[in-house]
C-alpha cells in the first residue's frame, strides 16, 4: 500500500531546503540557478509564487485556470529574506491542504489535483527548485530519500526506481540529473489528479 504524501511533509521539506540554503545567504544569488535561465533570487520568487496561487487554486476550487495574480518581492528583500518567503508561502499552502476535505479539487494543468496532489506539486516546485539554487550557490543539499520516494510513488508512479538512490531517480526524472544506464530525460510531467488505488 502506499504511503501518502501530508502537508506535514511540505513543512518538514521546506525546513530542511530552508536550512540547507542557509548556508549561501551571503553568496550573490543573481548568479543561474543551476541548470535554469533564470537567477537564484528569480527562482526562489518562483517557488512562492507557486505555493500561493497552489493554495488559492484548491482553497478557490478552481477549475478552468490559474487565480489570476502572482507573488513578488522589494527589490531590498535579501537572500535570508527569500527564505523566510520560502518558509512563510510553504506554510500556507500546507495549512490549506490540511484543511481541505479529501474530495476538494482544484486546476492545474497536470489535472486537476486533491489535496495530496497540491502535496506533490508543492514538494516538486521546493525540492527541485532548492536544488536549483544549491547548485548555482555550489552548496549541498538533498530531498530526503524515502520522502523522494514516496513522490514518486504519487506524482511519477510510472518511474521504476529499482535499487538507485531515490532523490538522484527524482531529479534524473525531471530532466536534472544523469544515471548511469538510463536515458536522460528531456520531456517530463508530473501526474497531479486524484490515483485510483489498488
């Protein structure tokens, strides 16, 4: 049987992302945010701006599209800053998905998701996005293994992860990492609607 994935894991996720990238607070972070265009500082932005439209899209139980408003910080907001954004906007989408009832829906273009889809699509925005900036700030940091796993499991349930390392099957599955004797991959899509359980 599968274990879910909880709000209480975006919180714990977010601490330890937060934590790790403490260690860079004082590096220039309008440096690429490892394979990305775009700066360390931007993709931080970005992950709040999707943890709160997240959790207006299930709180709104939107269904056609994204709430039309976005997330954006002073231009004064300095990198330990940004990880209080981090920390703040995770929070809150991890309490309105523990709030929500089990049948709550809402869009996203990877299906409409229920609660434990906006889960995943949280840790997905949080763990790869933190490696992003890891690896632009030359510091370290990994999802927890059996957390990664269990992502999987939800949001990528055909990725086989055999006997390799989950979080390096994680990022080898959406296009960030190679593994030896697997092709790498340049198209990738997480899987966000409800699973049919067996």
């Amino acid at each position: 049987m599968r274990k879910s994935l909880t709000p209480e894991d975006l919180r714990s996720a977010a601490a330890a992302a937060t934590d790790a990238l403490r260690a860079g607070v004082d590096a220039d972070w309008s440096v690429p945010a490892g394979p990305l265009q775009w700066s360390c500082r931007h993709t931080a932005v970005h992950m709040a701006d999707d943890f709160i439209p997240y959790a207006a899209l299930l709180s709104a139980r939107a269904q056609t599209r994204y709430v039309p408003f976005e997330v954006t910080v002073n231009d004064e907001t300095t990198p330990g800053d940004l990880l209080e954004v981090i920390s703040g906007t995770a929070a809150v989408l991890a309490d309105v998905i523990a709030a929500a009832p089990p049948d709550a829906r809402g869009y996203h273009p990877a299906g409409p998701a229920d609660p434990e889809g906006f889960t995943g699509l949280g840790l997905c925005e949080l763990a790869l996005h933190a490696s992003d900036i890891a690896v632009g700030l030359g510091i370290d940091y990994a999802l927890d293994g059996e957390l990664a796993r269990r992502w999987l499991a939800r949001m990528m349930p055909a990725v086989d992860i055999g006997a390799d390392d989950p979080w390096p099957v994680m990022l080898w599955a959406t296009g960030r990492g190679s593994i030896s004797g697997r092709e790498p991959v340049d198209h990738w899509r997480v899987y966000a609607g409800q699973l049919e359980e067996s």
